[in-house]
C-alpha cells in the first residue's frame, strides 16, 4: 500500500486502494482537528482503520462493541436479558430477547429456548438484538461471533438477517455449535440508526427441543462527531414547474459530494410540502453513483399543489447521508380543483378474533388518508359508531404505544410494517388502522399485510370502546342496520365527513369485516378471513379499481387519469388473498392525458370470496400494483323443499345447520337431502367446501 501523509493542519491521508478480507477499503481518508484538537468523528474512524491496516492486527475481528457471555442461573425468565452485558459509550441495546414463536426454556449460563419446531422457516421463532447508536454517531460492524448448543431434539437449520431489508436476505451460515458471521459489507457500515439482527431456527424434532445461545459478541467500530460525506444540491433545471391534475412536470437537480460512496450507491432526491417541510417527503428521482457529482432527473407529480416554499434535498444511501436543501423554487397548478380520493374506511373488523383478550381488544377498523395528509390527534381525527347518526365518537382520547407497536411488528415478522402515528402526520396515500391501545397481537395472523407498509396505526383509549362485550354488532336481526362515521380534517384545512353502513347479511363468525369504498354509503362486501389478514382490509390503489357480481360473472372495471409508457394491464385470481393465478391481459393507452375506462369479465369466478388483483406494466417491462378487491360470488347449493319439507342440496356434502343467533341446530353427514321442518332464516354451513349461505324457510 502507497501512502503519501501531510501533517500541517487539516491532516491530510491517502492510500490506494487495498483488500482485506476480500473487502475493498475506502480510497481516501481524510483527519481533520477541531478547534480543541480531538479528532472529528471521520477522522478518527479513518485513523483507527489506517492504523489497522498498517499493523495487520485486529480488524479481522474487530473491537467488541456490544457482548454478553451470560453467564447466571436461567437467563431465560428474562425477556429481553440484559445482565453482564458489556456495551460501547457510543451506543445503547435490547439485550438478548426472544421472538413470539419461542418459549424460554430453564437452563443456566445460556439464553434457552423451545417450540423450533417448523418444518421451514418461522418468522417468529427467533432471538433478537437491537443496537442504537447515539445521535450523531454511527457504527462500522465487523462481524457476529456466538457459541451455542442444542438438544437432541432441537433445530437443525438457522439463518441470520437484520432490519435493513426486512429480514429477508440471510447473512453468513450460522451453525448450532456457533461460529463468526461476517458483518463488513457496505450495507452494515456507517450505520446511524436503530439496526435489528435476529438468529432463526427451525427442523426440531419435538416442541420440546431447545437451543440456546451461550454467549455472543458483535465486533465493530463507532465514531462520533461531524460526518466525513457530505453531499451538496446545486441549480434546479425546470423550476418554475407547471403541473395539471394529470400532467407531471419533468427536470433536473445538480449535486456535489465529498468523501467516499460505495458502488451501488443511490442519491435519492426528495420534495418537500410548499411550506418547505419534509415531514412527509415525496420521492421525485433517484441515480445510483459512486461519484461525487451529477444530476439526478426529477419529476414533479401531477395534482402538486401551487406554492413557492418548495424544496428540494438529496438522501444518498451507502453511506447514508442527507443534504442541504435546495434555493426555494415554485410549482403552479392549473385546473385546479382536483378530485383527489378523500380519507375513508376501508374495512372494519365486525367480529373480533380474541385469542387471549377480550372481545373489544381485537376489533379493528383499517382506512386509508387518500390523496391528503392528516395529524393523529383528537382534534383531526374522528371515528363514531352507533345504531343511528352519528353515533359515539371513539376516538376522544387516542395515546402512544411504543410496547404494541413492537409486539405488532414482532407479529408480523417483516420489519417495521406499522408505526405509531399518533401525535404525529399520517401521509398522503398511506394505510392507517385504530386500534385499542390494549389490543392482542397474537390473536390474528398479520403477515398476509407485510409489503403493503407502513401502516400508521392510531391508539384510542377511549371509554366508549367496549372492551369486554365489544363495539360491534356480530348477529344482527333481521333489518338491523349499523352506522359508522369518519371526520378526517387534513393538513390543508379541509374536513372530509364519511357515513357508512352495515346491515344483515353477514354471519356470525370470528374475523368477519366489512368493506367500504371512498363514498361510503352501505358496505361494498363482506368477508372472512378467518383471523388472517390479508390486503382485502386495505384500500384499492389511487385508481379507480372496482369489482361486482353480475349474471354469475365477476366484472372488474377500473379508470385511468392519465397513462405513461403503459403497456398493458394483467389480472390475477385467488381464492385466499395469497396465492394468485393470471385469467389475462388488457391492453394499455400507452401515453394518456384523458380518464380512460377498462373493463374485464371472470366468467367461472369461485363460489364465495374472490380476489383480484390488478397490475400494470410499462414497454420497458416494469410492473406496477394496482391493487386488490374482493367480489363474493353468490352460491346457492341449498334451497328448501316444502312438498318434502326437506333442505335440498346441490350434491352431497357434510352440512351445519345454525340459527341466525349462532346455535346449532342440526348436522348432517353424506347427504344431498336434510329432513327439516322448522321455520325463518337460517345459515346452511358446507363443512367440506367452507361456503355458507342464507336460507330462509316459511
């Protein structure tokens, strides 16, 4: 290695590049001095990896940063464990914790545990380890070391992944008796935020099985201080922007950077509100460079509103640092107003899924902010409930919560997939759920939701909502009619006021919602997922995406205000909200400023609920969800016989007959004809083929 050292003041190094461990070094280290003469937090972190390059000495291993070598009597009565750890100044941690899917086992002297025992990979069944660096500082990781052990029913398959992309990428080939896993890739240098690892197993033998983690280390490097990389804006090309309800604007922004970007470095670029905030940013190009200058092409959405406090800045990602912000600049909208899709319900969970709680606890209602932006507070957040207009206010004290945000997203397995949004701003075109602060993560399945985030959820505690018998009706009468309000005022000063309806016509089964569209009014469908949730409880898209059952067919239609590049639309089918088949193809506009309308018939729908989903694709192959929507198909296998006085099915099956009050009545087994001779509405329950229908008897 060439090295050429000035020591005259700011200290000055460069070295050519080198390979250490089969990873490329940083080209260009730069030490500066502040005015007290302490190295600066590049500085120091460049002299310290100089240093061990030199000397060859340490950096394979690194410096622990955060270690535990657990040593007390059953650790694992503590969750997370946090004793005789040893942790660096410049960070905080969890400790060592445990995922849902996993029980604590009593051993001594290692972090124990049993249920491993899936066939594959369980996204809940893992240990976990949080690390935070203080405010201004970031760390440079080196590598994961552990030993650990297992019964001889334990798992035999593991994985290690972190938050960076949602767990789904494994990192090293972790072993039972424990090994060191390499952390020195660029995604895991100048880490500045909160990072998560977790360690996965599975392929026990018996639920009893254990495994443990006798003792861990995570080796590294925090500096802290002023940033080595900085990256500057430069001139806006374009500005002032005009835009129209459905015309983007299109320019450019020139940057400048110092310091070094890894390959596959992307510079975002970002626009904030008209006021200049970046509360809720909005993407509008991006370039993937290592270099330390250009121009990233932009372009200004349609429908921006008019202002002149609009500002542009760049975000770059390896390493991640933000810049300053541009010359404030305008954007004029013309054939203004535009028709933006207003924050509504999307669904409401009718009948809870209780698990360990309550009825109340679990009951949910999902919606989305639409084209607008809102704050989560009781004063622009407004949800009633009642038998008639308008019903009670739910939503009269809403608070945070930081515990049920972690056991949601522990849940749900897939990162941070909800954030606690009150208090704070809940986005344009953002899903959000109002929950009890006291809800029970483990009583529904949430993964059917993960890659439809961030869901913004809204805590209430209000004494309205009935806890223990719940809010909702589950059995209505017959006639019976349930009402539902929402009075969203967003950040703009405008209040949206929607009402919403349910009537009879669903049963009385845990999991059970309602769904509505952007007008309210009576509710578009009713479901049942079965306490799994999927993406039918959140909203469409921003088209204008809709399905219904007509003449035994399921019509799909949907509107375009303007297409770029659009090549073509495909339709997908599922009968569970998971696993879709394509039933075909519409042809694009390709590029259009004008509402287009499209239509597409299923002709052999399933009976029951049905899902679509809609994409499109450009000429250059990219893909684009549109959306999902639910259509059930009406089936009736049953009708009644009064010469016989007998219930007569369309084939043979397994069947329960319940009152509308949820008693059962009657069951047959094997049989196409059920002898009957009571009287009013009843539920016909399929046991073989799960569909249930109305039947009503004179």
């Amino acid at each position: 290695m060439t090295s050429v050292i000035g020591f005259d003041k700011p200290m000055l190094m460069y070295y050519k590049k080198t390979t250490l461990n089969n990873q490329d070094m940083v080209q260009h280290c730069e030490f500066k001095k502040n005015s007290a003469g302490k190295f600066l937090k590049g500085s120091m972190k460049s002299f310290i990896l100089f240093s061990v390059l030199i000397l060859n000495v340490i950096f394979a291993s690194g410096q622990s940063i955060f270690t535990n070598p657990i040593t007390a009597v059953d650790p694992s009565l503590s969750n997370p464990y946090v004793a005789g750890q040893t942790v660096d100044a410049n960070i905080s941690v969890s400790g060592i914790s445990r995922g849902l899917g996993i029980v604590g086992a009593s051993a001594s002297n290692r972090y124990s545990a049993t249920s491993w025992n899936t066939a594959a990979i369980d996204l809940t069944a893992y240990f976990e380890f949080t690390l935070t660096p203080a405010a201004g500082c970031d760390i440079d990781f080196v590598s994961f070391v552990y030993t650990g052990q297992a019964s001889g029913t334990g798992p035999t398959s593991f994985a290690f992944r972190s938050s960076l992309d949602t767990y789904a990428t494994n990192i090293g080939a972790p072993t039972v008796a424990g090994t060191t896993i390499s952390l020195a890739a660029a995604g895991y240098q100048n880490v500045s935020s909160t990072i998560t690892f977790r360690f996965y197993g599975w392929g026990a033998s018996a639920l009893g099985g254990t495994f443990s983690i006798n003792d861990f280390t995570f080796n590294g490097i925090t500096a802290c201080g002023a940033p080595l990389n900085t990256i500057t804006t430069g001139v806006i090309t374009g500005s002032p922007f005009g835009v129209t309800c459905s015309t983007p604007a299109t320019g450019s922004i020139a940057f400048t950077s110092s310091g070094t970007f890894i390959a596959g470095n992307n510079y975002v670029a970002q626009l904030s509100n008209a006021s200049g905030s970046f509360a809720s940013p909005t993407i509008i190009g991006s370039l993937t460079s290592a270099a330390n200058s250009g121009s990233i092409s932009i372009s200004i959405p349609s429908a921006t509103a008019t202002g002149a406090g609009y500002l542009i800045r760049i975000i770059s990602t390896t390493p991640a640092i933000i810049s300053n912000s541009s010359a404030a600049f305008s954007i004029n909208l013309t054939g203004a107003p535009c028709v933006l899709e207003p924050p509504h319900l999307t669904s409401v969970i009718i009948n809870s899924c209780n698990g360990l709680c309550s009825e109340g606890n679990n009951e949910i209602v999902f919606g989305t902010s639409g084209g607008y932006s809102f704050t989560a507070n009781t004063a622009n957040f407004d949800f009633l409930y009642g038998s008639s207009y308008p019903g009670l206010n739910y939503t009269d004290v809403l608070v945070s919560n930081a515990t049920s945000i972690n056991e949601l997203n522990t849940a749900a397995g897939c990162g941070t997939l909800f954030v606690d949004a009150v208090g704070g701003i809940v986005p344009a075109n953002a899903n959000w759920m109002l929950v009890s602060t006291t809800i029970c993560a483990e009583a529904l399945t949430w993964t059917g939701l993960c890659g439809l985030g961030p869901i913004y959820v809204v805590f209430q505690n209000d004494a309205s909502w009935n806890l223990i018998g719940g809010n909702f009706v589950n059995s209505p009468a017959i006639g019976d009619m349930r009402y539902y309000q929402t009075s969203i005022t967003t950040t703009l000063g405008s209040t949206f006021t929607i009402d919403y309806t349910t009537d009879d016509s669903y049963p009385n089964s845990d999991g059970v919602f309602a769904a509505f569209d952007s007008n309210g009014g009576a509710a578009t469908s009713y479901g049942d997922n079965n306490c799994i949730l999927t993406p039918t409880v959140l909203p469409t898209g921003l088209i204008n995406y809709n399905g219904n059952y007509i003449d035994s067919k399921s019509q799909l239609t949907w509107q375009t205000a303007s297409e770029q590049n659009n090549s073509h639309f495909t339709l997908s089918h599922s009968t569970d909200g998971y696993q879709f088949n394509v039933i075909g193809t519409v042809m694009g506009a390709g590029n259009s400023t004008e509402i287009r309308d499209y239509r597409f018939i299923h002709n052999y729908p399933h009976p029951g609920m049905n899902y679509y989903k809609l994409k499109s694709t450009d000429y250059d192959g990219k893909e684009y969800s549109k959306g999902i929507v639910a259509i059930e198909a009406e089936f009736n296998f049953s009708f009644y016989n009064s010469v016989t006085s007998t219930i007569e099915l369309s084939y043979e099956s397994d069947i329960e007959i319940f009152s509308m009050d949820g008693k059962l009545i009657q069951s047959s087994l094997n049989t196409s004809s059920v002898p009957f001779t009571k009287s009013g509405m009843f539920f016909i329950y399929d046991k073989k083929t799960g569909i249930s229908e109305r039947l009503f008897i004179p």
